[in-house]
C-alpha cells in the first residue's frame, strides 16, 4: 500500500470517547486510509508519532469568524492551536442572508465583535452566495449557523417590535433557503438586539424549520446573570416544544451571586434528558467573558434596539438609572477592561481597566460603561472577570458539554480564548487538574461537536474519515495567550491537517488553504 502521509507509532486518541491505543495511521488523499499496524506501507510523507498524540481535528463549534476568514483564509489563531473546523454565525448574529438595506445595519450593528475587514467586498446577499464565498479560500473546514438577526433584518430591519405572520412567514422562507443551502441549523440570542424583540411564537416557529432539516438550535441565553436559571428553563421549554436539539452557548454562572448554581444547572439539563429532551452545551476554559458593551446595560435600555440606546444614556436622568442598575447588578466592572473601540479618540483605552479608566475621568466604572457607549456610538467592546473556577469545573466535567471559544476578532485587545481555548483545555484541565481525561477531553472537542452538527467523516480518526488531524505532545501542550497578551499561539501544536493537506507544520503556518464548506447532508 501507498500513501500520501503515514504517523508511525502515535498515541491515538480517535474522538469517540475510546481508550487511547498506539498505531500507524495512513493517509491519502484527503481521507484516513488505515489505522493500526502498518509496517509494509511505503508513504511520500513519514512522520515520528511516538510520544505524540494523534486526533482528529478540534471542531470549534461557537465561533465569530464570519468576517475574519473572509479577510485572511489563513486564520492562525485557529489552525496553530489544532481547531479544523469552525461552525459559524453563533449567537444568532451573521451576514447572511443580507439586503441592500440590512447589510449596512448589521455591519454597523456588530463590526466591532467581527473586527476589521480590509478587502472584503460584502457583495454576497443569499446564504448560498456566502458559502460560495468562503469555498476552498480558507485554511479551515465552515460550518454554517443560519443567524436570527440577519433574517430579522432583511425582512424589518432593525424595529424592536414582534414580527407579524407575515414577515414571520417571510423570515422562515429565509430560513429554509438557508437550510436547503446546506446549513446545519438555526442560531439565535433574546439578549442581542434585533432577536430580544422576538416572542416565543417567532422563535418557535423558525425552530421548527431548521427542525424539518434535522437543524440544530443554538442559543445564547436570554441572561447569564440575574436570570440565569429562568433563562436555561426558557430555552430547554423551546426545545420540549419543537422537538428541535438545543445547543446552549457559553453556559456559564455570571457574577458572584450565580457562583454555585452549576449543580442546578446541570441537573435541569439532565431532567430533560430523561424527558426526552436533545440539550447541550458549550463552554470556554476561561473565567472572564466578552461581547460587545452595550449588551450588558439593563434591559430597559436596550428594549427598544440599538436605535433606543443613545438617547437614553444621554438623558442625564435616564443615565443615572442606568449607572445605578449597573452598580447593583451582577458585574465587577472594577474588574472589566476595553478591549475594542471604533474612534481614534479613545484608541489608547484599549487594554486598560475600567477601574483605571474611571480614576483617570473622576467618574465610577459604572459610569464609564454608559460613557463609553455613547462615545463609541455602541461600537465598543469589554472583558470582564465574572466567572468561579469551580462551576467552570464542574461544566467543562459534564457529559452533555463540548468546548467552543466564543474567539472575537477584535482589532484591540482581544480575549485570549481566541488563540488558546483547545490547548488551555488539554493542559490546564487535562495534565495538570485532571478534571477531564484526554480520552473526554478529545471527545468534547472532536466527536461530540461532530454528533451534534450531524458530521459524519468529522471529529472521529477511523479509515474512510476526512484527514483532518492534530499531533500534540502531550506533556507540553499549553496555551501561552493571557489577558495582557492574548494574541499568542501555544505550546506543544506540532503539525495540523485539514483534508490531507498540512496547514500547520512546527512552529508555522504552511499558507495552504484546503478547506471546504460542509453543508449538511454531505459528510
């Protein structure tokens, strides 16, 4: 036998969960030829895996790239720490479908969580043109999300009102455009403006199309804060209703009166398990979040959208009952930093503590939230420090959860899930606290994703399996990016494979870009 590529002796850790076992592994192609003893197999490629870990290629199944990869198909932050496969447009937020009208108001709306574009011509309008797009032009496999905000908008615009039967009939024709494009479900957010104006009956409704198509529903809660149980009973009641395979995003307890509440979370996932109920989750390694900074004003803020926003902080009353909210909400802005801001004016914030900001202006880290809103015109974005190490445990331990990064592009300071978030898992959580295995661990980032979307040549090191892979050392592998200095690859990555082709090698990037689209129903 021939092949293109043979891993001689690696550690193999498959993605279904199995015990590691030691093996030759052949590729050809852009597929897993052989798995086991290979000894009479000749290769045009050999490569030493003893001591080395073999898996199949991280499945990033909560992702912003959407633009990022459109801008450079390269994506470094995501093939030098192993991810293959990015699903897209989480959150409910995404360009596609677009109109003429709604493409100038979503990139205004959430440029500054997709980060810079140099290049891109947003000359795309349907589902089916953007994938065309993204075709063979990127370094990693694409997952496609049909987002809410985006059929909201090319069909009412921004207006924070319910939809009528009529434009919901609209959006749902969107919608199953999208489906019939090959996209793996339906993402939406009742946190972000324009979805927070949707009612049940509108979600619900667009639930059941993805549904038709054997779709995922991805949701990034109502709350994470002062709402955080009613919220995941919320989500789990659309999924009991429609019948529709729940994906929670980012669950985490946010703030310290939450710290605890892992337990009560975990269990109503696996009561409705028992139920008969399809719900999971996903979770980044981090204890810090970030989005875009207007989100986490009171509701009675954003009600309105976007357009409602403005004119309330810049109402002095108004204003002082927002700081006041704020201050005895669930977040430590004390402990929250800028990260990204649209105006030169405030460039030099980037990177630097709230608290510190605040001292500097003679105002409370209260206050600057609302101040930075309104100088930022709503186009900045924030890390905080929420989260307890403890129900990260305890989450990131849970049979139901897969790991996503929930990586911003952003053009400041970013967060450093972004670059770190597979590594993080396998050397923090792994090696050192052993709160997974690394048989669980490649599961959640590999097999488990796979499962979800439906993949079924992804996510699993078996012959006839698309070769994507990762060799890791084991004992070495570790992110490096932090807060201070998150734009750094980690540790321990030594080569990365997408559909046969490397796109990692040591410690660069090979410039290949052998990725595809995946569309559902096709592998």
């Amino acid at each position: 036998m021939n092949a293109d590529w043979l891993f001689r002796d690696a550690l193999v850790v498959d993605g279904t969960g199995a015990a590691v076992f030691r093996a030759d592994v052949a590729v050809t192609g852009g597929s897993i030829a052989a798995v086991g003893h290979l000894a009479g197999v000749q290769a045009r490629h050999t490569v030493a895996g003893a001591g080395r870990v073999l898996a199949p290629g991280f499945i990033d199944i909560h992702t912003h790239a959407d633009v990022a990869l459109l801008a450079d198909g390269c994506h470094a932050p995501k093939v030098m720490q192993g991810v293959t496969t990015e699903v897209f447009c989480n959150c409910g937020i995404g360009f596609a479908p677009l109109t003429d009208h709604s493409a100038p108001l979503l990139r205004n709306l959430y440029g500054p969580i997709f980060g810079p574009d140099p290049g891109v011509e947003w000359d795309w309008r349907s589902v089916a043109e953007y994938l065309e797009r993204l075709d063979g032009r990127a370094a990693v496999n694409v997952a496609f999300l049909v987002p809410h905000a985006a059929l909201r908008a090319a069909v009412m615009g921004l207006e924070a009102r319910p939809a009528s039967e009529d434009e919901l009939a609209r959006m749902g024709a969107l919608l199953r455009q999208g489906m019939e494009a090959g996209a793996f479900g339906f993402t939406t957010s009742p946190w972000y403006a324009p979805m927070n104006s949707a009612q049940a009956h509108e979600v619900r409704t667009l639930m059941r199309v993805a549904g038709d198509y054997g779709g995922l529903y991805a949701t990034h809660m109502r709350s994470y804060t002062d709402r955080l149980v009613e919220s995941l009973a919320e989500e789990i009641g659309h999924a009991e209703a429609t019948g529709v395979k729940l994906q929670v995003a980012h669950l985490a307890c946010v703030g310290k009166p939450n710290w605890g509440r892992s337990a009560q979370l975990l269990e109503m996932i696996a009561a409705a398990h028992a139920r008969g109920v399809d719900v999971w989750c996903d979770t980044y390694p981090y204890l810090a979040g970030c989005t875009l900074l207007y989100a986490m004003l009171p509701e009675w803020v954003t009600q309105d959208g976007p357009q409602g926003v403005l004119p309330r902080l810049r109402d002095p009353e108004l204003r002082a009952r927002a700081v006041a909210d704020l201050a005895a909400g669930h977040v430590d802005w004390s402990r929250g930093q800028v990260c990204g801001v649209a105006s030169a004016a405030n460039k030099a914030l980037e990177g630097r503590s709230f608290a510190e900001v605040a001292r500097e202006r003679g105002v409370t880290p209260d206050e600057l939230v609302c101040d930075l809103v309104v100088e930022e015109e709503l186009r900045v974005s924030f890390l905080a420090h929420t989260g307890s190490e403890e129900d990260l445990r305890a989450i990131l331990a849970s049979p139901y959860q897969v790991v996503g990064s929930d990586g911003l592009h952003l053009e400041g300071k970013t967060h450093p899930r972004l670059y770190g978030t597979f590594p993080r898992v396998l050397g923090r959580y792994v090696r050192e606290s052993r709160v997974l295995t690394l048989e669980q661990a490649v599961y959640k980032m590999t097999g488990a994703p796979a499962g979800r979307l439906g993949l079924s040549d992804r996510g699993v090191l078996r012959p006839g399996a698309a070769a994507d892979l990762v060799l890791f050392d084991p004992a070495t592998v570790q992110d490096t990016a932090t807060y201070e200095d998150p734009c750094r690859y980690p540790d321990g990555i030594e080569l990365v494979m997408v559909n046969g082709v490397p796109v990692k090698e040591g410690d660069r990037h090979t410039g290949a870009l052998p990725g595809r689209v995946l569309r559902k129903g096709m592998g």
